[in-house]
C-alpha cells in the first residue's frame, strides 16, 4: 500500500475532472485527526463526511460544547476554504459509548440511534449544534444529520438548530448565517421521498452502507450473510436513480459518502448520474482520481439505462468491468 501510494502521490495534485472537462470533487470521510492527515496529502477536496462518534468515544463523559469546538474549528482551518461536512452524532447500532447506557435491543441497527437520539437528548444534541455554529465562521462548514427517515425529523432537528442560532445571537457569538444544512440519504424511506426531503435541505449525501443494508435487509455486521450485502444489486441502482433525480429537480447537490463512493467500479455509475462529490475512505481517493483523469463523462452517457436492464449484481458488475473509460 505504501508503494501504491508513492505511485499515485504526484496525482495528489492534480484537479480532479474527467479528461472532457466534468469536475468531480473527491473528498474525504474521516473519523479522527490523523485520517486528515492523510486526506490532506492525498489532496482531498475536503471532507465530505466527519464522523464525530470519535469526540464522544475517547472519553469517560460527553464532550463539552469548547471540547468539540476547538476539534471543529482545527479541522475547518485545516481545510482553508474547502468544504468540511460535520456530521451530528451517530452512535448506538454498532458504536457504543461507555458512559451512555444505551438499552439492549434486538435490531441495534433499527433502533435507538443516530439522529433519533439526538431528538431525544435534545440538550445533548443542542451542545453539539452550537459548536458546530460556532466552527462555521472557520471555514466552509456544513452541516449533515445522519439516519434520516421523514420530513419531520428534519424539521425538528432545524427547530433546535434555529433555538441554537438564536442562543449564541444573544450571547454575541459568531456563526455562519449562510451554513448549509443536509441530511443523509441512507433509509430506503428517505429515498421514496427524496423529492419531499429535497424542499427541507441544501444537500444529500447518499450512505450506501446503511443503504444497502436496508434496502437488502442484510446487516452490515453479519458474517453469515455478508455474500446477500450486494451494493450493486439492481434494486440499489433504482434507489440511487431516484435520489440523484429528485435532487437535480430541486437545485440542490448531491454527494455520496459511503463506502462505495470509494469503489472504482462504481465511478462510470457516478458520472453518468453526473453527482457532484464523492466522499471516500482518505486511503482511496488517489485511486479513484486516477481512474476519473482517465475517464471520459462523455463516454458513460447512457451507461446508466443500460445498467438498469440489468437483473443481477453479477450483470451489473460484468457491464460495468466491460465499461472501459479511456487510458490516461
Ligand atoms: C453510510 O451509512 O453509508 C455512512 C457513510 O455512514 P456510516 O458508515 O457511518 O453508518
Ligand atoms: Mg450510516
């Protein structure tokens, strides 16, 4: 891997845009300090996914407002003017914490978790917005709510975010008026109505990790059935379809952030859907930008009609191994 990467290094700096001149930004999902690190001298264009379970998972405690603060606002300024999407807690499925007792449940996955846990714990949820506010002013920052399932949870979450704005008004605090808010596209009932979210937020970012896992009903953690989690399963394209249009019909952008975003094979589904970011494992972007700098969006016009006449994962992934974009 460390030889991979010398190989690819000198393509850290080149602008990621397909040779016929469609630009793709290639960000980062990080979950720590040192995954920036090396984000940044993959040259990432920013971090499209912050995973901020990490803050709240080295600790015997909630991290207070300054903690998560200054971890912000050090990203942000890290990043100079490039995005930074932070994301709002998403613990319980798989991610415990120590000093938070979460109930024993039979569907950990399908349960108290994400964004639910933020509505509940609402003063939990109200510290972590007024850092991220506060962070605003540092750089690009945007803001994502994870696990998202209906209009309402958007609504109650931007009430909240709104009685933050409104606190540190009153306290003289700075933030960024004009932050953008977006939510993940990672419940297949998000999906179905993906045009209504669309009306609520500035952005989507499609989570193909829990997104498979739903639409498929496979846990993502069970050995046993790890051959059914089929990411290119048909039924994932037409999810994908659906999202990516409803959010071209409103204006707003759309971004995948899960694990397939970071997937080669997957880049000629991602531009003939013409997204507008992906945001990947730090250690996959110089992979993926060599492929995109030698791929023509031109010559995936179509690509993706054809893949929906597809019936099979293994058809779709023969389609797309037979798919060649050109060499560098
Ligand atoms: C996803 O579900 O695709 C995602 C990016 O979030 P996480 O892997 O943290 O659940
Ligand atoms: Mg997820």
């Amino acid at each position: 891997q460390m030889e991979d990467k010398k190989k690819l290094q000198h393509f850290a700096s080149r602008h990621s845009v397909t040779p016929d001149g469609k630009a793709l930004r290639l960000e980062a999902n990080i979950s720590s300090i040192k995954e920036l690190e090396i984000a940044l001298s993959s040259g990432a264009n920013g971090v499209g996914l912050f995973r901020t379970e990490f803050l709240y998972m080295d600790r015997n405690r909630f991290p207070r407002e300054e903690e998560q603060f200054e971890v912000y606002r050090s990203v942000a300024e890290k990043l100079g003017g490039d995005p930074l999407v932070i994301r709002t807690l998403d613990v319980g499925g798989d991610k415990q914490l120590d000093y938070f007792e979460l109930p024993e449940e039979d569907n950990p996955f399908l349960g108290y978790r994400a964004i639910r846990i933020s509505l509940d714990r609402t003063d939990l949820f109200k510290t972590q917005l007024r850092a991220i506010l506060r962070a605003s002013v540092y750089g690009q920052v945007k803001l994502m709510y994870p696990l998202i399932s209906s209009v309402d949870e958007v609504r109650s979450a931007n009430r909240i975010l709104n009685e933050a704005k409104l606190e540190l008004e009153q306290e003289g605090l700075p933030y960024d008026r004009g932050m953008k808010v977006g939510i993940m596209i990672e419940v297949p009932a998000a999906v179905m109505i993906a045009d209504m979210l669309a009306q609520e937020v500035d952005f989507f970012s499609i989570g193909t990790n829990d997104l498979v896992q739903f639409t498929l009903a496979v846990d993502r953690m069970n050995e046993e059935i790890s051959h059914l989690y089929e990411p290119f399963h048909p039924a994932l394209l037409r999810m994908l379809k659906l999202t990516v249009e409803a959010a071209k019909r409103s204006g707003i952008s759309v971004g995948v952030c899960g694990e397939l975003a970071g997937d080669m094979r997957a880049l000629p589904i991602w531009l003939s859907l013409d997204v507008d970011e992906l945001s990947m494992s730090a250690h996959s972007i110089l992979h993926v930008k060599e492929r995109l700098l030698g791929t023509k969006q031109e010559e995936s016009r179509g690509l993706f009609q054809q893949l929906q006449l597809c019936r099979t994962s293994t058809e779709v992934l023969e389609m797309l191994e037979s798919f060649k974009g050109e060499p560098k």
